[in-house]
C-alpha cells in the first residue's frame, strides 16, 4: 500500500471545496424526507433509530433535494456507516421499480467484503421485492450464474457459440436480481462470458473502498463498465424493438454521452455514481478514471485522514526480539475482549500464530485470517470469530479493508504500518459506529520518531505510552523461550516438507519433460 507522493492539498479543484459531513446532523428516522415506510421498518428491524451524519449527507444529495444530479465522492472515517449511506438511497430509488433487471452494481475489493455489503442490502432491499445478487466467485460460476440470470426456454441445452450473439437471442434472458455486489475479477468472468449479464440498464454503480481499487486495474474492468454503461445505438434498439415489441417497455435505458439525468433538456438517465473510502485518493490520474460527473466531495474533518472519534491510540515500546513476549503480556491483560492482531505480511501472520499457540497454558484463543487459506476456511474463521467462537485474531492488511465485526474492542499493530492509510484502516477495525476502541503499536525505541509522524498526518491521532506491570512480563519469560523452542522445530520441519515438496514436483517436471 503506498503513500501518494503530492502534497495535502488535492490537485483536482472540486476536492479542494468538500461538503464537511461533520456539520450534518444526525437524523431521527421520523425526519429523513420521503422514506420509504417499509425502508423505515426494516432500518427498525436492524436496530437503527437514526440515520448516521453521512448517511443524512448522502440521502439529502441522492434522494432528497440533489436527486443524483452529481457524482458522490466520499470520504468518511472507518465504521462511520458509509455501507447504508450509499445502500439506502439505492434501494429508495428502486422500490418503485416495475420490471427486474440489473440497476445497480456495486464494487468491492474482497469477497469476504461483498458478503458483508450484500447481508446489509438484504435486510433492507427484500421488504421492498427487491433481489440482491453476489458475484465473488465463492460457488462455481455456473451456480453463481443460475442465481443472477434465467435462461429463456427456447434457449435451455443450446450450445453456444460465443460469435453468435445475436440480440435475438439475448433477448429472452432475464436478470434475477436488482442489485449486484461484486469483485472485479468475478464482475469480467460474468462480462466475459455469461449470457444474458448486461449491464445495459444500469442506474447507479458503486466503487467501495475506491483507492484499493484503483490501485490496482483487475483486467481493466473500471474502462470495461464504463463502456458498456455508455452503450447507445439505436440499430440495435429498433430491431430489438421489432423483435419483441414490449420486451424492453418501461426498463430502455438508452444512454448517450451528453444526455444527463437531472439536468434540463436531458431525457435519459445517466447512470450515477458514489465512490467511497475513508481514505480517498488524492491522484487526479487515478480519480480521472471514474469519469465522475459534476462530482461532489463528501468529507469529515479538516484533514486528509480521520481516525474515529471515540479511538484511543497507544504505543508499547519494547525491543524486537520480545515483541512476542509483550504481545502475549498484553492479550493476557486485556482479559478475553475480541482483537485484532495485525502483521506486516501473510508470512508473519502464519510465524505469530504458530508461535503463540507454542506458548503453553496461554488460556487465549488465536486464529490465523490470510489469502494463504481457502475461502472455505476463512469465511469459517470470520464466522466463528463473530460468534466470538476465539478472542484473538491475526491478519495482514489485504484482507481486513471495511470488515465489520461486532464486540472487536482493541486492534493490534504487531507491527509498525508503514503509511497512516494502513494505520487508519487497521485502527478502523475497532470504535466503530460511535463506539469505544483501542489502538495498541508495538514499536521499538528506534520507531517512536517514525511513528509519531507518521500519527501527525491524522485528526484524532494522539498517541500515549502504554506499559505492562514488569511482574507479568518476567513471569512470562520462561514459557516465552519454551515456546520459542517449539516453534524454531516447527518451522525446521515446516521447510524439510516444503523443501521436499518442491523437489518432488522438480522430479516429476524433469520426467515429464524427458518424455515429452
Ligand atoms: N445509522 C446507524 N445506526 C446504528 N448503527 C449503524 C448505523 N449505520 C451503520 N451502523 C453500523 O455501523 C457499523 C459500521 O458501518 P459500515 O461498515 O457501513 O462502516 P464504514 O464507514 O463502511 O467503515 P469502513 O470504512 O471500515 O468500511 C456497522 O456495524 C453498521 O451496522
């Protein structure tokens, strides 16, 4: 995750006069304009009384006065609820929608995440008749597509040749969800390749967690929506038309370049779009390629990056050779509350873990999260973490963007992150939705400089010493050099069998390319 390289002050002249979200309100249900009475119920059923300031910011721009005239940029703190500020409007929008067809696609970087923005549509999207569709490549595709798209009868068992896709036969597909959450790579394979999946009448898209997408261009499927969002041509339409006089009917969305929703003389819809993180990106190259229109900055606070209001943030300074030892100290402290136990990498996530189930009667459960474990078994993890099922667990950054998990009261840097975008979102982890949560950084004196001013670059960042009783750290010190013992034969074998693995299919490479 890298730092940006310009300075504070954002190139792009429609970021450098934000619309500041802390002067919002927060807003009774009872008050928010023109809501939808079972939008309402099912907000009541979640628990939510009132809607969050930037929720109230965006309903007011989407749905209320600003109707959608202008792109949304927002940049909101971690756990600030930015998943119903964009879902709810969607849903309001589409509750009066006739016939079902794909209108709004949102994008997330990671599955686990998809899964999680998709259980907040559900609540509020089914009371309205509206389906809720996922794209992450967690079934097989063809699972993934019987759940998106029924295949016309006249259809069913024919083969398909993918040069022969006539509008004809696109026409008897239809979509089975309203509202798409995806990630990019299952969003192209469905692009690609799945019949009837278009996106020819979408409304609204969202990018969530906009500067990890950005980042990184997963085989072009920004350029890709975009295109297939502008499509206009009105051949196709008029044999559509001939074809199936009313299969269209109240779902054309033409779109042409120019033709703006919500501004004079403009008949077609354009489709809309927010784009959202706490810690949006200020590289004009890189915000150029949501070819956002009009847009509108959305913002808490007056700097760049917001840590949550009720975050307290600690440092613990030991030496690196005992960080286990203090990490363990630390946990034991705490007392059973749920945290997050960040690493610098997945490899270092995989070492701790081993390392501190080495620890004897250590009387904490720890589980490991990483991109090295199957889907299978980290939805698994995450699902009994939830459940409180064990108290503590450790992940590198890649996977842990926007996860919410109720009851996580403390995240731990075990080590140092190198960029505050890294220590906003980690941090982010905890004191979410007005809640109380705790930081802790373990660092050695060597850092403290380093991560002072790497904390000055945030609001909220103010950063106290913490200690351990010295008592609790010498009594751990001898189970401490056990468990590193343990672990040193541990990783010894670990890299016999990897060793002898990799030989192994170097072996069989060898024979094959001898009989080839
Ligand atoms: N109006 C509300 N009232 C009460 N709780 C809410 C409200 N809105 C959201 N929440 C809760 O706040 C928590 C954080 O919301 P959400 O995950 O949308 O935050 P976020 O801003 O997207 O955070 P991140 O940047 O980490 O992704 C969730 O548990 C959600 O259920």
């Amino acid at each position: 995750m890298g730092e940006e390289k310009q300075g504070s002050v954002p190139v792009l002249p429609w970021m450098r006069d934000p619309v500041d979200v802390a002067l919002c309100q927060e807003c009774p249900l009872d008050e928010v304009p023109c809501l939808h009475p079972r939008l309402k119920l099912a907000l009541q059923k979640m628990g939510i009384s009132k809607l969050f300031p930037v929720q109230a910011a965006v309903w007011l721009e989407t749905v209320g006065p600003g109707n959608f005239d202008r792109d949304l940029c927002i940049n909101s703190p971690t756990g600030s609820g930015k998943t119903l500020a964009y879902a709810l409007p969607i849903v309001q929008m589409l509750s009066n929608r006739v016939v079902k067809c794909l209108r709004a696609l949102v994008v997330v970087p990671t599955r686990d995440l998809a899964l999680q923005v998709k259980e907040v549509f559900d609540a509020i999207a089914s009371p309205l008749g509206l389906c809720v569709g996922l794209a992450v490549g967690q079934s097989s595709i063809s699972d993934e597509i019987s759940k998106l798209v029924t295949v016309p009868e006249y259809d069913a068992g024919m083969s398909f040749d993918p040069d022969d896709i006539s509008l004809g036969l696109q026409l008897g597909f239809q979509s089975k969800v309203d509202i798409l959450v995806a990630t990019p790579g299952r969003l192209m394979d469905h692009i690609n390749t799945t019949r009837g999946f278009t996106l020819e009448h979408l409304y609204y898209l969202v990018v969530d967690e906009t500067d990890r997408l950005l980042r990184e261009s997963y085989q072009s499927w920004l350029p890709t929506v975009l295109g297939l969002t502008q499509f206009n041509d009105d051949h196709i339409l008029t044999v559509a038309n001939s074809f199936l006089p009313n299969a269209f009917g109240p779902l054309r969305t033409r779109r042409t370049c120019g033709i703006e929703r919500g501004f004079k003389d403009k008949l077609y819809p354009r489709l809309a779009k927010m784009v959202l993180s706490a810690t949006v990106t200020q590289d004009p190259g890189k915000l150029v390629q949501l070819d956002l229109h009009h847009p509108l900055f959305l913002k808490a606070g007056l700097m760049r990056y917001q840590l949550p209001e009720n975050l307290e943030s600690y440092k613990l300074i030991c030496e690196t050779q005992l960080k286990p030892l203090y990490l363990v100290a630390l946990l034991k402290t705490l007392e059973g509350e749920k945290c997050i136990v960040f690493t610098k990498s997945v490899v270092s996530t995989h070492r701790l873990c081993t390392l501190m189930n080495c620890f004897n009667n250590l009387q904490i459960n720890i589980k490991g999260y990483s991109s090295l474990q199957t889907q299978r078994i980290r939805s698994k993890t995450l699902k009994e973490f939830r459940k409180g099922e064990f108290q503590v667990l450790v992940s590198s950054d890649a996977m842990t963007r926007g996860m919410d998990v109720a009851g996580v009261r403390n995240v731990i840097n075990y080590d140092m992150p190198k960029y505050i975008k890294t220590y906003v979102h980690r941090a982010g982890r905890t004191a979410r939705a007005g809640q109380t949560g705790r930081c802790f950084t373990l660092i050695c004196k060597d850092e403290v400089r380093r991560f002072k001013k790497l904390l000055q670059k945030a609001e909220n960042s103010s950063c106290s010493d913490h200690t351990l009783p010295s008592s609790l750290i010498e009594a751990l010190d001898a189970t401490y050099q056990s468990a590193l013992e343990k672990f040193r034969e541990i990783i010894s074998e670990e890299r016999k069998k990897s060793k002898s693995i990799s030989s192994q299919s170097s072996q069989e490479k060898g024979k094959r390319q001898k009989s080839e």
